[in-house]
C-alpha cells in the first residue's frame, strides 16, 4: 500500500518542475492528484506524462475565478481534499532602484495573495486531519541582491502557515512550508543566467542544483501520516545551501 493511498490531492503549478515530479510521485504512492497550469498545452504534456489518476485544470493562481473553477471541479469529481500543496509561484530578479508597481503586485499577487485565497478557497472540502504546505524558498532566509520582493512574498508563507495551524488546529489540519534550494528546473532557466547558475551551485555543499524529484521526496512527507507531528515547520531541503 502506498503511503498516499486512496487520498485527494490537489498541487497548483503542477505542470512543470518540483510540483509535477511531486504530482508524479504522490500517484504512484496510491493519490488522486488535480493539477494546474496557465498554459494548455504544457498541462496536457504534464496529464499524459503523469499517466494515470490525474485531472488537469487550467488556472492562473492569481485569478480568483479560476480558483473557483477548480476547487468546482474537485468537488464535483471527487468532493474532498486530503493534501494541498499550493505550488504555483514566480519570481524575476529587479534591484531596489528598479522595483515597479507592477514587479511588485505581480510577484505579491501570485506567490501571496494566489497562495492565501487557494488555502481559503480550498478550505470547504479539506477533510480533518489533512495536510496543507506551500512552496516557499530559501531566498526568504537569505540576502541575494535583486530578490527583495520574491523573498519578501516567499517570507510571507510562514507568517500565514503559523497564523493558519491556529486556526484550523481544531480540525487537525497541518499547516507547513517547503522552502526548496536552487532547483534545476524550467522556470530556473528562464531567471537565471548561466553565470547566476554558476554561482548558486558554487553555494551548494556538493556542487550542484538540486533535482525535481528531491523535492518531491520531500512534498511526499509532508503530505502523507510519516510528518504527522510536524507542523508550522519551514523545511528546507536545499543541500546545505541555507546553512553556510
């Protein structure tokens, strides 16, 4: 038996990167997995390549009313949620003397705010004692010129994780975030130059990015009865990079 067996879960951003390999993961451990991505075609490739067990919905995190047509779409599929990672997220780099309005709110908008009204939405059909996470990132704990404003909206997710688990502790619901490190994926490749690559490895005890799937292991406790005691945790599962 899968330590996911026969559970609900619903991953945003699960189109691409750690959230899809996570969405890979958690049915092969026995889950039903909604996922959800911007752009149809690259949902439909992430539907085929998880294979089995997964409905794909297309969703902007930042839009309230796809919001409702997802958590619409789980209710009538499924009618419950037991594990909600709340993924989807963005972040660009823009040095202090640079920062728009627009950098901002785009940033805030989808990592913060996207992230706050999914957990809200969701929270009619979460079942007692279910799981909720969110993906942070270490550049929350750390000073890296030009990610002011994505570590800042990053920081917020702990903030709402401690308020939350208060909130919800009379249902047993968990409250946590998963601070990944520098991960090698296809939003990485789009912000990061070769030479930033190089120097965010050069940071990483062993030298090198983090893979998609070492994410997933990590989502997959989180979500299943092994991290049953861990709540209000930002675990970070970045190498070593935060810790030197």
């Amino acid at each position: 038996m899968g330590k996911l067996e026969g559970k609900v879960a619903v991953i945003t951003g699960g189109s691409s990167g750690m959230a899809l390999a996570s969405a890979k993961l958690f049915v092969e451990e026995g889950a039903y997995v909604f996922v959800t991505g911007r752009r149809q075609e690259v949902l439909d490739e992430a539907v085929t390549a998880i294979g089995r067990n997964v409905t794909g919905v297309r969703a902007d995190s930042s839009n309230l009313e796809d919001l409702d047509r997802l958590f619409d779409t789980v209710k009538r599929e499924k009618g419950r949620i037991d594990v909600l990672y709340a993924s989807a997220g963005w972040g660009e780099p823009a040095p202090l003397d640079e920062i728009t309005e627009q950098h901002f709110d785009t940033i805030f908008g989808l990592n913060a705010r996207g992230t706050l009204f999914t957990v809200q939405k969701a929270l009619p059909l979460l079942s007692d004692g279910g799981s909720v996470f969110m993906t942070g990132s270490v550049a929350s704990i750390k000073g890296f010129p030009g990610y002011s404003v994505y570590a800042a909206s990053k920081a917020t997710l702990h903030a709402f994780a401690r308020g939350w688990l208060n909130e919800l502790k009379g249902r047993h619901i968990r409250v946590n975030v998963l601070h990944p490190g520098p991960i090698a994926t296809p939003m990485q490749d789009q912000v990061l130059t070769e030479e930033a690559k190089q120097m965010f490895e050069s940071l990483i005890p062993r030298g090198t990015m983090g893979r998609p799937e070492e994410i997933a292991g990590a989502a997959l406790f989180l979500a299943s009865d092994e991290s049953s005691f861990v709540n209000g945790v930002e675990l970070a599962v970045d190498g070593g990079f935060s810790a030197i």
